[in-house]
C-alpha cells in the first residue's frame, strides 16, 4: 500500500482507497454471514442424514426379524 504522505497520490486517490477498503470490509463481513448460514444449513443436513439412518437400522432390524419368522412358520406347517 502506498504511503500517506506520498506527494503522487492526491486526496482523490486517497478517497477511492479508503472507499475500496470500506467495501472490501462490507463484503468480508457479508461474506462471514453467508458462510455461517451454509455452514448452519449443513449442520442441519447432517442432523437429518443422522436420524435418517437411525430410522433405517430400525427398519432393517424389523425385516431381519421376520426371517426367523418366516422360518420358524415354514417349519411348523412342514412338521403339522
């Protein structure tokens, strides 16, 4: 960055800067916002991918109990 007290830059120069700068500190800030709401949107994607599969392994428990079900019926009629 160039010097204050550099006779080259005149005071207009010097406001552009300083109003290039106020802009870039908006945009980071905008920017720091935005970033948090993504990463609260991801958090929440997770938390439902998380209680999606604890649904499934209770799905998938059911229909591996009914196997021996199954089975178990299977071989009743066989041996009446």
């Amino acid at each position: 960055m160039a010097k204050l007290n550099n006779p080259t830059i005149g005071k207009a120069d010097m406001a552009t800067v300083k109003e290039a700068l106020l802009m870039l500190d908006a945009h980071e800030r905008e920017c720091a916002v935005r970033m948090e709401s993504i990463d609260d949107k991801f958090k929440h994607i997770e938390k439902r991918l998380d209680e999606g599969s604890i649904r499934f392994k209770k799905a998938e428990m059911m229909v591996w109990g009914m196997y021996p079900l199954i089975i178990g019926l299977f071989l009743i009629e066989r041996l009446a």
